[in-house]
C-alpha cells in the first residue's frame, strides 16, 4: 500500500516536471519566434517607407503645380527666351538697351532679368552682387543708393572683339531699374518674365510691388534663382500660381539621380525644371561635356514639368535645333537673335519680324566648341 502511493507521488512529481519544462521551452520558442518576426517585419517597413515616400510627394507637388498650369500652358512651343535681357555679343546684360532690342527687333516669348535692390529699395537689374563686372563701379548694389548707381556706364565692359575696342562706352547706357522693364513688358501682352532674384530678403517687397504694378495675377510672371538660400525664400512667398525653376543643388540631385536610374527615387517639387545643355561655361575652360539628353527631357516630362534648357551652348544654332529636337520646352540664350530665328523655322512662322540689328549689327559667325561649326 506503501509503495502504491510512493508511485504515485512520484509519478505526479515527475509530470509537474515535465509539464514545467515543455511550458518554458514553449514560452523560449515563442520569444524567439517574435524576436525573429520582428526583426524582419522592421527592415520591410522601412522597404515599403521608402518605395511610397517619392511617389506620396510627387503627388503632394503635382496637386500644388497644378494652380501653375495656366502660366504654363500658354507659353510658345518652345519659348524663346532672351537670358539677362540679351548679353554676350548681342549687347550689354540686364540693360534697356538689350531688352528693347529683344522685345522689338527680335520679338522673343520670355525676358529673363536678375533683380536686386539697391539700398535705398529700388529694384535693380544687375547678375553679379559687385558692380565692377559689368560697369565702371565699385561696391556692392545692396551698399548704394539709386541715385548714384543711375550714374554708372552699363555698356563700360561691351566689347565685340575681346576687348580690343569698346563701342557702348560713354553712349549712355546705364543700370536698369525692373520699373523700366515692367513698363517695357506691359506694352507686350503676351511676353512672359522671369526673375531671377540674386539678393536675400527681397521677395515680400518684390511680391508687393508685383502686385501694385498689376503683373502678380497676369499669368506672365516666372521665378527662379539659383542659389539654394535664395530659391528657398522664393518658394516660401511666391503665390501658388506662379512657376519656379530649381537651385542648382537641384539641378545636380537630378542629374546625377538620371545618370545612375535612381530617377524614382527624385520628387520634382518646383514647378518647372531647368537642365544645362552641357558643362561648358560651368567647368574649367575648354571642358565641355554634353548633358542634356532626351530620356531626361522625357524623364521630366512624365512628371508634368516643362523643361527648360540654359547655358553657353544656347547661343548656337546647332545646339538649338538638338535641344529642339529632345523636345524642350524652353530655350534661354545670350543670342536671342540667332535662337529666334532658329525657333520661328521649327515653328514655321515668317522670318520677317525678325529686324534685329537697327542700331548695329551683332556678328553671326562663331564657332562652337562641342561641333566645330560654323554658325
């Protein structure tokens, strides 16, 4: 009797012990089953993050560009535009002189200026912040007032033959204050302008100012600006119906995404994008290698963005007609006499309006650097 209950204490003991151990290695397993669920759920999150994060801002972009479509769509196919007002060879850059010439004897679809601000607040059309590369003075724009800035010669550095003789200097042609343009561009109802905006701080007065003048809703207006600082500010207090092309930190994410097909990977969050045809005029001299291509320009394309093209290589038939032929949307050239002669026989237009030259003739031989071709 003794021993039948020594049995079944000791077979329950050892039950209890069994059970214990299958219920710990179970709750080892299942620890470990989690662990490892873990472990690969988190890296497949990140996975899907990373797949649906361009696509979700792409959208976010394309519904903002969508209050740009207007301004965009009723510009030329392609658009000609005369880069700082016709400079290079065709006359003195960001002048009266230039744009008059662009807006009436060439007749282009787009004005392209770079504004600053003087110190006392008059708006002033100049590239570089100093003054002493396009005129005969000194300092900074921001550091003078108008009154002295109006006395300074425009045309001082003009030169056709590389600085052998200098035609314009002394013949009055002076900095150009935007006032002077607007008043230009408003006798044209269907020229576009684009600023390109080189001094920090300006675009709340300049939006103003805009405004007053009757030009912030007339769907002719484009912003850009290449300095990242600059570009930021200008999408910070732009309305949303006016365009704006990318900082050159963007231009660049975007080549160099195209050149390694990460292009997914690359949301377009301006309104338009500006691409250089090649890397002359950007790179040490003689270095030029060509950039443009037409998967990018269908790249761009397939987003719903217009492209515009830019750069030395743009004051070339040849390369205008390439440019042409990858299917932009734009063309900014120093010689808006040559694009435009070249885009109105894409477009088929009569060359007839084409009058350039009334108070001079610009010389229409030169060669380019990339094809060796005579123009």
């Amino acid at each position: 009797k003794m021993r039948r209950v020594l049995q079944k204490t000791f077979s329950a003991s050892l039950f209890n012990k069994r059970k214990r151990m299958s219920s710990s290695s179970y709750s080892t397993s299942s620890a470990g089953g989690s662990y490892l669920s873990l472990s690969y759920t988190i890296p497949l999150l990140l996975v899907v993050v990373a797949l649906a994060a361009p696509k979700i801002a792409q959208h976010f972009y394309n519904k903002r560009q969508e209050k740009c479509r207007k301004t965009l769509s009723s510009l030329p196919q392609p658009a000609g535009a005369s880069h700082r007002g016709g400079g290079g060879l065709f006359g003195p850059e960001n002048t009266l002189y230039s744009v008059k010439q662009s807006l009436y004897d060439v007749g282009v679809d787009i004005i392209e200026i770079d504004v600053q601000r003087s110190k006392d607040g008059v708006f002033v059309l100049n590239h570089d912040a100093e003054l002493a590369h396009t005129t005969n003075g000194e300092g900074f724009i921001k550091d003078q007032n108008w009154n002295d800035l109006k006395k300074l010669d425009a045309g001082y550095f003009y030169t056709l033959d590389q600085g052998k003789t200098y035609p314009l200097r002394g013949t009055g042609i002076g900095l150009c204050t935007l006032d002077e343009v607007v008043d230009e561009i408003k006798k044209h109802p269907k020229t576009f302008l684009y600023l390109d905006i080189k001094q920090g701080g300006i675009m709340p007065d300049l939006i103003s100012y805009l405004d007053q003048k009757s030009l912030l809703h007339s769907n002719r207006i484009i912003f850009g600006a290449v300095p990242s600082q600059y570009n930021r500010e200008v999408m910070r207090y732009k309305p949303d119906h006016i365009p704006c092309t990318p900082d050159w930190i963007t231009v660049v994410l975007m080549i160099i995404s195209l050149k390694l097909h990460l292009s997914y990977f690359m949301p377009i969050k301006h309104d338009m994008v500006g691409l250089p045809y090649s890397t002359g005029g950007f790179l040490a001299a003689g270095t030029s290698l060509k950039i443009l291509s037409k998967s990018m320009v269908d790249w761009a394309h397939s987003r719903g963005r217009k492209v515009m093209v830019f750069g030395p290589d743009m004051n070339y038939d040849v390369c205008v007609a390439d440019a042409y032929r990858m299917g932009v949307d734009g063309i900014f050239s120093d010689r808006p006499d040559i694009m435009s002669k070249r885009l109105r026989q894409i477009r088929g237009e009569p060359l007839d309006h084409l009058n350039v030259g009334k108070t001079w003739q610009p010389p229409l031989t030169q060669i380019h650097p990339i094809y060796s071709t005579i123009i």
